[in-house]
C-alpha cells in the first residue's frame, strides 16, 4: 500500500487525511485478480489514508451514495460522514472468487483514542479539528456498514485501524483474513532459525515508540530473539518511550538496548540526509557501550 497510497509519495505539505484516497490500493487488488490471482496478499502499512478503505473499494465497484441518492466521488475522509449507504458491485464479483490475506503490523481498532484516526491521522497532516471530522466520519462509516451487514465487531478487531481503516474494509466487506506482519516475514525469510543461530540480534525501524511493541516488526523480533535468550540491538532514527531521552543506549530491558540516530546528531535533516554515515558511528559506539558483545 505504502508505494501507491503511502506518505512516502507525498511533500509534507500536501499531507492531507481529508483528501487523500486509498483507491490505489483497490486498482492493484483489481489488477492481480484479473491477471488470475487467487490468493492475494495485500501489506498495509505506511499509508497517508483516513478513508476507511472506501478509495480502495470504489475501485473494486463499491459505490457510497448520499442522502439524495447521489453517488459520492472520489471517496476519502472528508466524505465519510455523507455515506448515506454502501452498494457492492453489480453482477459477477471483480475478485472473481480471490482470497485476500491482509500483512498488519499493527492492533489498533477503527474508533477510539487507541483507534485509525487518533493514533496515526496526525503524521497524516491532520490537525485537531481533522482529527474530530474524520474520527465522526469513521463512526458515521461503520454504523453504515453495518447496517449494511458488516459484523460489528469487526470495528473493534485487532487491525482494524490499520492505514486508515483499510484493516476494516478487507475483513468486514470483503472477507479478508488478518495476518500478523512480523509472523509472515519471519516466516517467509526463516528468521526463526536464523535467531536460533545467531550470537547478536539487530533489528530496527525509522522510529522506536511505544507502538514498535504492539505487534510491529521490531516486537516480533525480540520476541523470537527472547525465545532463544539472545541479547538485542535495536537501532533507529528516533526514540519516543517514557523514560527514554537523549541518553546514549538506554537498556529496555536486560537483554535489549535502543539506540537512536538523534542521540549523536541532534540536527534530525542530517540524520535523513547521511543516515548511512550517521547510522556507521552509531554501531560503533554501541558495540562498545552495550557490553553484549566482543570486538574480534
């Protein structure tokens, strides 16, 4: 999702949960089910959404009409709070029959502070009146669906939140079966075993928050690692967890130290712009500092 709808492709400025669409996304899930796919897998992650998924399922001939009847377009979070209903596709399905998985890392639900809207709406670009429209909008969406026969217990599923409510559409409009992100990669790349057989774990992502261990990537790797009794790095561009500051390796925990590009630059343009080099200097200092490995 992150290379059609992601933040990656957009300037800071034109950052925009009330506008942007996750339609992309459904033209691909469109375009491998023509091609003959039948299991599709679908990674949601990295998205600049807040639409819960209704660009993704226009796309797929889902049409939202208004109160007149009208049908709204394009679809994105400024109009989820006009949805008056959700009309699937006419005659034979566009999946024709394919099983889409969904790769989530995260266990948000749809609503709520914990929720799509309140947790990852704001690196999106929106500010806190967005915040109040798009989480009425959201609610307004799934009270919708539900009534059209959605389960309503969807919206409270681990993953649901997930890019904007992307997690929500695939599992409670079009069947979709949540995956947990960190357990098909590790399964698909052997990290377990790889794990068994290491000596020092390293792992990582651009930030390091309290969500990094709510089913990310980073908290699969440890653990695994922690499985194994094997001692972690982790390393990243920024460190946001209570009791963690500008303090050069902070140990988590006794077998696992966070280090952060910011603890030895402060100046975050140059974390982005040299973070090879930045990153280099880095590992040097922790493989000294953390004590949990020897210097050949």
């Amino acid at each position: 999702m992150a290379r059609v709808s992601g933040l990656v492709l957009l300037e800071e400025s034109e950052r925009n949960p009330l506008h942007t669409s996750s339609v992309g996304l459904g033209e691909l899930i469109l375009d491998a089910s023509r091609r003959g796919a039948r299991e599709i897998y679908v990674s949601i992650g990295g998205s600049a959404t807040n639409d819960a998924g209704t660009g993704m399922l226009q796309a797929l001939g889902y049409t939202f009409p208004d109160a007149s009847g009208s049908p709204l377009e394009p679809m994105c979070g400024a109009a989820l709070e006009q949805v008056a209903a959700i009309l699937p596709p006419q005659g034979e399905s566009p999946l024709q029959g394919a099983h889409i998985n969904v790769i989530c890392d995260v266990t948000n639900p749809l609503l709520g502070p914990d929720g799509a809207t309140m947790v990852y709406a704001p690196q999106k670009g929106a500010d806190a009146a967005m915040l109040e429209r798009l989480e009425r909008g959201m609610a307004h969406f799934a009270s919708i669906a539900e009534a059209a026969g959605a389960d309503s217990a969807f919206a409270e599923r681990p993953g649901a939140g997930a890019a904007g409510g992307v997690g929500y559409a695939l599992a409670a409009l079009l069947g979709a079966e949540m995956i947990s992100g960190w357990n098909f990669f590790a399964r698909i790349t052997g990290l377990r075993e790889k794990i068994a057989r290491a000596d020092l774990v390293i792992s990582g992502e651009g930030k390091i928050d309290s969500q990094s261990f709510c089913g990310k990537v980073v908290d699969g790797v440890v653990q695994i690692a922690r499985s194994y009794d094997k001692p972690v790095l982790l390393f990243c561009g920024i460190a946001e967890l209570e009791g963690i500051g500008s303090a050069l390796g902070v140990k988590r925990e006794n077998d696992m130290h966070i280090y952060s590009l910011n603890m030895i630059e402060p100046d975050l343009k140059i974390c982005m712009e040299d973070a090879g080099g930045v990153l280099r200097d880095l590992v040097r200092i922790a493989v000294r500092y953390s004590g949990i490995y020897r210097e050949y």
